[in-house]
C-alpha cells in the first residue's frame, strides 16, 4: 500500500474546498490509498519538465497534483486545483533535494528561465554584492537560484522572485537582504534543518521525512481528515525546525524566551514545550502552569490544551489566566474581593490630590502609581524618591515627588480601608503571598504573549517556580504590545541571556497584508523585554494572497452600508461567515456595526464566542482580536477622530514620552488587528484617514 506525503498548499487549498468537493476528495484518495501501486490510478501528462509528476482524478473538473516516486512506494500530494490549472502547475514544476539541507525543493522553472532571460542591468551594486559565491553555496543556494541572485538590484526584486524559487533558499537570500552575516544566517536558518547522516540527492523518501514544516507522512485519508478535526494536529505535523528545536530542546539551564511577529507560531511552541514537559518528567498533577494575560487567551490555550495532550498528560497542566489566579491567591487570604471601576479610582484620586496639594491630574498620577510605584515594588517614600521611572518623559523634581506619594499613599490607605483592589494592586499581593511559601506552587510555568504584563504580575510569576533549569518559558512579541505594560526582565529577577530565540517566518498571514501592516508601525523603535530595542528585520510571510482593500466612504452610513456590501461578497466567495472578523477600536463603535450588519440580515456574533457550529460573522474591538485569527478581516473606523483613541492617548503638554508611547501602543494594536487575517484584509473609515494609516498605502 502507498504511504502518502501532504503539503501545506494541499491542505490549504482543501479547507477551502466547498463541501462536496471535500468529500469526492476523500473518496479519491480512498482509492489511492487502497488500489494505487505502480502507477495506477494517476494520470501521466505530457510535456513535464520532471516525469515523476502526476496528477490524481478528483472530479471532471478538479485534480490533484502528485510527486509519484521512481521507486518505492512513497507518493507527495502537492496541490489540489482545476484541471488546467493543475496541468500548468505541474508542467512549469521541477522537484530536488537540497545538499546542504537534504529537504524536498519545488521551484518554477519556466518562471526562472524567463526571469533569468529577462534580468535588465543593474546601475549600482547588485543585492548581494557583499556574499561570495562558495558563502551562498555553503548555505544551500544552488547554481540556478545562484545565478539568478546575483542580477536583483534590491529586495523588491527579491520579492518577485519568491514565488518561484524555493522556500527554503529564499529564507536565506532573505536573511541576508535583511542585514544577517553568513554565520548568523547559517545558525538561525540553515543549521536547524541540516541532517546528521549523509544526504543521497537522489532518496526523494528520506528528503520528504527532512522537509518539515512543508510536508508531512499521513497513513491515509482518515488521518488526513483527523487534521482537520484538530487544527493543533496541523500545528504537530508541521512544526518547523525552528519551532521544534526551541520547543523540544531536551532542558534550558534557566528561563528562555522566544519571540516573533505576528503568525510566527508562538502560541505553539509554548503548547509543544508544555508538551515536551510533561512528557520527558514525572510529574504530579498541576505542577505545570500555563498562563496568559487574558481570560480570553487562557480559554483558546486549554482548548488546545486539550486537542494537544493525553488525558494523564493534561493531568499534570493548569491553565489559566495570571489575574484569576492571582484573584485565587488573594481570596484564600483576605477572603471576599471586589475590584474598583476606573472611574471610582480617578474620583478618589482626585480627591486625594487636592488633600496632598499635588498640582497633577488623576490620569498623571494614576500612571505614575501603576507604572513607577507598583511596577518598582515600592512601598515608602525613600523607594519612591530613589525609583527608575521607566516610560514617564515628565520629570519631577524631589518636591514634586513627595507631592506625588502623599496623594497615592492616600489613595492607597482608602481603598485598604473600604476593602477595594485593583487588578495591579492584586498581583502585588497575590506576589507578596506566593513568595512568602516554603515551597513555589509549580515546577515550571509556560507564558504566552508576555509583552502585556504588567511588573507587579511578572514579580508573581517568578515566584510561582524555584528558580532553575526549565524554570519559566515565555513567548511574546513587543510589536504587538497593546496595554501600554513596559518591562525588564531583569529588573523583575528572570534572565534570559542565552536562552533567548526568535521565529521570523509568518505561517498565517499572506505577504502583501504583511507588508500593509508593518507600514502601520512605522520607523519608531519598539522597547524589548530585556532593556533593549526589537525589531523585524527579517521577518516575512511564507504566503502570498491579494493586498489588502482601502475603502475610505464619504460617511458612516456609507461606510457600513459598504461593508455589508464587502461582507456579503466574501460569503459568495465560499467564506463561511465564522471565518470573517468585523472589529473596531471601541465596543461603541463594534455594537453599531453588529447591529448594522444584523439589518443587512448578516448573522453577527460577539468576538470570543466559541461555539464552532455558530455560522455568524464575529464582531468586536481591536483588543479583542488578540490570539485570533480569521479568514477574511474587516477593520472599520480607521479615520482620524478615531485612531489613536484620544482618551487612550497622553497628551504631550502632560508627558511627551508617554505621548509617544501611547501612540505607539495605538499602531501596536492596529497592527495586531490587521495581521489576524489569513488571506483579505479591508481598511475602512468615513472622513479623512488616521495618521496610523501608511500615507503611501490611502487612495489619493
């Protein structure tokens, strides 16, 4: 019987495949899989640039394209596409082995010639200029894509020569256009997939076996079909060799950190680490703990949890969010507790800085309490004057500072005495209380999209596990930091130096929305987690789709009529409506657009809702959009009244630095919402564009 190898393109395509056709699919790999030998039931086309290449009858209209072995009985399903567009697909194709890597490589040849036929002359210096020839060789560049580079000016046309090369070689000539020496590109990208024994350019069995995160063996269409039962089975079949050697590393002798943008796969190295854990020890139940910011992302982190993990396993796992748990920790204590409203903390803050005479306003020192005093631990005078005040450009003079801590100290004293917390005031305590055991409650704690957490929470966390190997994991990303929470590491007590790793490859989003949205970010410099500057370079989509739609409308009654107009269209193009996310910067704003789209007769749901069989379009805030993901996004009310939200924003006679960071934070999250899109992506807004908005990127 045939074993059967699927690409990621295949199982791509499959989803979206309307149901019917799903299931003649089925039926045709049933038949494969049981009657195929020697060539049986695939179909051998002329004119192929590799023989090996076949395509597999679905329906009159549909094929799939298979890589058929010269011996053995190993088969690769590519794609799946209309007849004509299977025939060309195939035709233009040939197939290799790395030497270097040892992985399966696709590349378009037709599309190499013409280019290659085509390469005008370039007036500088060329792209890569600064790499010899036996460098490029040694990273696994073949003579083709070789010959090739050298004639790119720049890495536009880098860009346009992605889809025909393979994906492997491009991440390299990608790193280096990035600004990554030869060493750095061999250590991140090449090493990872370099096999132990000899590479046999001819074994297309043991390439496909290398070529994870692109391919994966399946036992035959009940398996194939159980991926799609289980969407975290993709995330095992396809975990890449960056992802694996981070998540699977046998024991970090510390805390190790693991960051990337948007789509890099995170979430899911946190989930296979959680994994290799519980795996690899003996361990008694809830003695691992996974945690989060959000209750939101807790809940999706158990779901997967649950897919991922055997029942004993999962015994030994707790998940949930750092509040709650730190709610928990501060029941058991103080017993009854009740969290004070924003606009009840801003009265009594009012108030208890007219009776200290501070000359600052309640958004002042109420940033100046969460960010300086509680986020430093202080809880004196003397530690508030001798306090770093990280993120706060206004400065203070010693008088001023006493000011300030007669106001909080008061403010503080009465929400004791009337029994009132905050979320922040809780983790301090809920700290203070943890760290006071005899022993850490958890032997290892695993975090996701740590960049949100606040000092106070990470002080809890620390103390949550004894201090060495395995101790804690984090994954985040500072580009996508939403709720304005700035820290370093090492000033909480975790170091992660060297033990710190970052995925660059984006698996979800397509490159042209990509690359709309890190226009959104702009040029400004995002603050680490570790008293240094993030960056991108060298981060990029595996995928390439449509760009993204720029719809301004002259009203906001235009604008929502035209949205339902966008919505309608993309359930036309066989979109289930579970799979379109509609999502504004306020719940205001978010309820108008559901009720909009109710009137259009659109099903609407709210964000987070997680019945799978709930047919309805899901609509929320930006905030909300953390974690998601969806097929089709639609991010309404981009205009310039609203985003930045003027509340959400300092005003820079106040404090020009937490200005700058506030605005900062708002592209953070416009970024965010606009990169949970898989394959379209529309922008809308009534009036005139929000300066968050890339200029170059708006309709004239």
């Amino acid at each position: 019987m045939p074993q059967l190898a699927v690409g990621v393109e295949f199982l791509d395509e499959f989803a979206k495949l309307q149901t019917p056709i799903r299931k003649l699919t089925i039926k045709a790999l049933n038949t494969f899989s049981e009657h195929t030998h020697a060539g049986m039931h695939l179909e051998k086309l002329s004119g192929m640039r590799d023989e090996r290449v076949r395509t597999i009858r679905i329906t009159d209209y549909w094929r799939g394209v298979v890589l058929a072995p010269t011996s053995g009985d190993r088969f690769v399903l590519l794609r799946v596409l209309g007849h004509d567009e299977a025939v060309d697909w195939a035709r233009r194709r040939t197939f290799t082995v790395n030497e270097v890597s040892g992985v399966l490589e696709v590349r378009d040849v037709a599309a190499l010639e013409d280019l290659a036929a085509t390469s005008p002359t370039i007036p500088g210096e060329p792209l890569f200029a600064g790499f010899r020839d036996t460098d490029l060789r040694k990273l696994g560049i073949d003579e083709q894509v070789l010959a090739l580079a050298r004639t790119l000016a720049d890495e536009t046309a880098l860009e346009t020569i992605a889809p025909f090369i393979p994906d492997n070689q491009y991440d390299v000539l990608f790193a280096l256009a990035s600004g990554y020496t030869i060493d750095q590109v061999w250590a991140d990208v090449v090493a990872p997939r370099v096999p132990d024994e000899p590479i046999d350019t001819a074994d297309l069995a043991a390439a496909v076996e290398r070529t994870q995160g692109r391919l994966a063996l399946v036992d035959g269409p009940d398996e194939l079909l159980a991926l799609f039962a289980k969407p975290l089975a993709l995330w095992r079949v396809f975990l890449h060799p960056s992802q694996e050697e981070v998540a699977y590393r046998p024991s970090y002798w510390g805390s190790a950190q693991v960051t990337g943008g948007p789509g890099t796969g995170k979430t899911v190295v946190a989930l296979h680490r959680v994994q290799h854990l519980t795996r690899t020890r003996d361990l008694p139940p809830k003695s691992v703990l996974l945690t989060t910011y959000t209750r939101g992302l807790a809940d999706a982190l158990e779901r997967d949890v649950v897919q991922l993990l055997d029942p004993d396993e999962r015994r030994a796992v707790e998940v949930i969010n750092v509040d709650r748990w730190a709610v928990g920790v501060v029941r058991a204590e103080h017993g009854q507790v009740v969290i004070a409203k924003e606009d009840q903390l801003r009265e009594r803050m009012r108030a208890a800085a007219t009776a200290a005479g501070a000359p600052f306003g309640p958004s002042f020192l109420l940033e100046e309490w969460r960010q300086v005093i509680l986020a430093n631990d202080v809880h004196t005078e003397d530690g508030y004057l001798a306090a770093l005040r990280r993120g706060r450009g206004r400065g203070l003079t010693k008088a001023q500072k006493r000011t300030v801590w007669a106001a909080v100290d008061r403010l503080a004293a009465g929400l004791r005495t009337d029994r009132l917390w905050t979320w922040l005031t809780i983790a301090d305590e809920a700290a203070r209380l943890v760290a006071a055991r005899a022993r850490a409650p958890y032997r290892h704690v695993v975090v996701d999209e740590i960049q949100d957490l606040h000092p106070a929470q990470w002080r809890l966390l620390r103390a949550a596990v004894r201090r060495g190997p395995d101790d804690l994991f984090l994954t985040g990303d500072p580009h996508q930091r939403i709720y304005g929470n700035h820290v370093s590491l090492r000033h909480v007590g975790i170091s992660v130096a060297g033990r710190s790793s970052r995925l660059r490859i984006n698996y979800r989003t397509s490159a042209e929305i990509l690359r709309w949205a890190m226009g959104v970010l702009g040029d400004t410099a995002v603050a680490d987690l570790d008293d240094g500057l993030d960056s991108l370079a060298g981060y990029r989509s595996a995928l390439h789709g449509e760009p993204p739609e720029i719809a301004p409308a002259a009203s906001a009654v235009a604008e929502a009529e035209d949205l339902a107009l966008a919505v309608q269209q993309w359930h036309e193009d066989g979109v289930e409506l579970g799979d379109i996310a509609v999502v504004a910067r306020t719940t205001r704003v978010a309820r108008q657009l559901a009720g909009e789209l109710g009137a259009h007769g659109i099903r609407t749901a709210e964000l987070h809702e997680h019945d799978p069989q709930a047919d309805a379009v899901r609509v929320g805030t930006m905030h909300g959009m953390k974690g998601l993901e969806f097929r089709c996004v639609a991010v309404v009310g981009a205009g310039r009244d609203t985003l930045p939200l003027p509340q959400a924003v300092t005003p820079a006679t106040e404090d020009p630095v937490r200005h700058a960071l506030d605005v900062q934070q708002e592209r953070c999250l416009l970024f965010v919402a606009c990169t949970r899109a898989r394959e379209r992506l529309r922008i809308s807004w009534s009036g005139t564009a929000s300066e968050l908005v890339p200029a170059a990127l708006t309709p004239r």
